[in-house]
C-alpha cells in the first residue's frame, strides 16, 4: 500500500496511440484511401519487406481492424477515466466528457477520419464490431445528458437528439481542427464546454 | 406582370440532385470508395459503354469533381432561398439556415459522405474549388451568427467556434441519419433549431 500504480492520465497524449507498423498503415490510407493503398506502400513507409509485414498482420484488412479497433478503445478507456474523475455530479460528469472528446478528435484527428471514412472498407464481423464500440461509446454521453435532463439540470427537451448533436460537433472537430493553429486543443476544449452546454440547455 | 416565375423551393427534395451517370458515380464512391472504384463499373451502372461514358465524363476524376460541385452549388442555392425568405431578422435568418443544413445532410447524405472522405481523392486545382466553396458556405452562417451576438441576441462569447460548431452538427447528421426512421427530416430539423439555438446562446 506504499505508491500507487500510475494512473492513466486521459488528458496525455504525448504517447504514440499506435504501433509504428499501425501508424504507417494510418498514414497511407489517410492520403490514398483504404482501397487506394497497396500493401508495399505500407510496408516501404515502416521499413519493412511485405513478407515482413505479413507476419505481423496477415492482411490490409488485418491493419484497417488494427487502426479502427486501437482509435475506440483508446477513445473508450480516455472517457471512462474522464467519467471516473468527473465522479457523481452531472453537469462535471458532461464537461469531462465534452473535454475528453474533443481533446481526443484534435490530438488523434486521423483515427477519426478513418473511422468515419474507412467504415465501409472493414469486412462485416469486423464492421459489427466497430459499430457495436461506437453506440457503447455514444452510450457514455446518452446516460450522462439523460441523467442530466431528469434531474432537471439541462432543459433540453430531446436529451437523445441533443446527445447525438453533442458527440458530432466535437467528433467534427477532427474535420478542420490542426495543431499549430490559434487555439491549443485545451483551449479549444473550454469553448466546446460552453457551446455544448447550451446545446443540451445547461444554464 | 402577371404571372411571376417558379419559385425554387429549397425545401423540395423530389428533384434528383444529380443527373444519372453522376449519380451512378456517387452510389459506387460511397459503397468502394473512388480509389476503389473501377470506371467500367460506373459505365455498368449507368447502361453505358466505358466509351459512351468517357464522351460526357473524360476521366473518373471529372466524376468527382462533377459530384462536389453540384453538392456545394446545391447546398449554397438552398442556404441562399432559406436566408432571402427568412429577411432581416437574425433569429429567423439563424432558424432557416439550421433548417435547410439538416434538410440537405438528411435528405442527401451521401453527397456529404463524398465531400467528407474524398476531397483528398480531388486533383488540387478541384481541391482549391472546393474548400474555396465551402468557406463560402461556412460564411453565411458565420456572419448570421457575428451578428446575433452583436446585436445581444446569441449570448455566445465566441461566435466564430459556435457557427463552426453548429455546421458540424447539421452537417453531422449525413453522418446517422436515414429516412424511414422514427423522425422525418422535416421533424429532425425542427429539433435541431432548438439544439443549435442553445449552442450559440440564444435564450
């Protein structure tokens, strides 16, 4: 009971989010497209021969499960530790999780991109699953702006719409958002607070 | 003076919004993608000979090109009848602009799915085309947005992130929505004035 282990720090993201192989496979589909991407492109951008990186995923299609599976469990484990710090209180508990959102689509916005375009490309089961991550994701701000429009803290009369509307403007952030910019992602994320309070009905 | 002539109704959907080879073109980029698109099996799906396509459409490239541009033209006509019927005041013109972007991202959600994932797939002179269209698109709602905070009727503090914000929203819901759902488009658009008139303060 002396130190802790440490904990996982939701708001860090100075820690590469994927393996170097992953990250290359991310950057050509990024540029060219799933189905515009050879697997020679991948495996030249890390270094690799294709047998090389064929005994580490078996197939394209094994690197575009790899990508999509590591962006919403990585997205995922991120917005329970931000609930978990949140602790009981509603409108902290939305806050957190709007900061968290929207830190995670400026950081990481090329997961995002991907998740949203590439969805098409994953074959069924793989595609099963992504979708069931996604409404388990989604399912987070559902209960929070729910408990929030029961208890009568946020006015929305459509906490579910409200919800939805919520989780895709700060998901769209990784549609325009780039570093280097004016806002810094924290900064951005303070402003994201405040409009997404309004958009539930928050005081 | 008799007789004025057809008003556009930007609210009317039953028109196809693309001529049929373009649509074909659309329905394959959103199911492969348009690197994984062969041009043989755009001419299939529109009846046509790989030659016969080739003389209204040189390249797949003017295909793309051909779907962005009719899918900004649309959406900047709709946006601009929306605001010329809305008039001068600002809740009214913010109301109307709302409206007409869920309209088109729910009734016309793939054009927006195309303009999402493969603006990377446009040459650079057809990319330049098209963010310059929709910064011009952005604009209006941005300016209507400007305006309602500085007249005191949108508590926002920072219009500029909240007309971003609101964009992203409506453009969002291309992104879930299909018809044939609990709610109509006409319904879903109504919520979503309520949602985003919370998003930029409106009281």
């Amino acid at each position: 009971m002396t130190a802790s282990r440490t904990q996982f720090d939701w708001r860090d993201f100075s820690v590469p989010a994927l393996p170097p192989l992953l990250r290359a496979a991310m950057d050509c589909f990024v540029e060219h497209g799933y189905h515009g991407t050879a697997i020679r492109t991948v495996a030249g951008r890390a270094g690799l021969s294709v047998p090389g990186l064929y005994h580490h995923y078996p197939s394209k299609q094994a690197l575009l499960v790899g990508i999509a599976e590591s962006a919403m469990a990585d997205l995922h484990a991120r917005s329970t530790a931000a609930l978990a710090e949140a602790g009981d209180d509603v409108e902290d508990r939305f806050a957190l999780l709007v900061e968290c959102l929207v830190l995670v689509h400026a950081y990481r916005w090329e997961h995002a991109f991907i998740a949203a375009s590439e969805i098409r490309s994953l074959d069924a089961p793989a595609r099963a699953g992504h979708i069931a991550a996604r409404d388990r994701q989604q399912k987070l701000l559902d209960d929070v702006v729910a408990e929030g429009a029961r208890l009568g803290r946020f006015g929305t009369a459509h906490p579910k719409d409200a919800s939805r509307a919520v989780t895709t403007m700060c998901t769209g952030v990784a549609q325009w958002y780039r570093t280097g910019g004016p806002l810094s992602p924290e900064e951005l994320a303070v402003r994201y607070v405040q409009i997404c309070r309004g958009a539930v009905g928050a005081p």
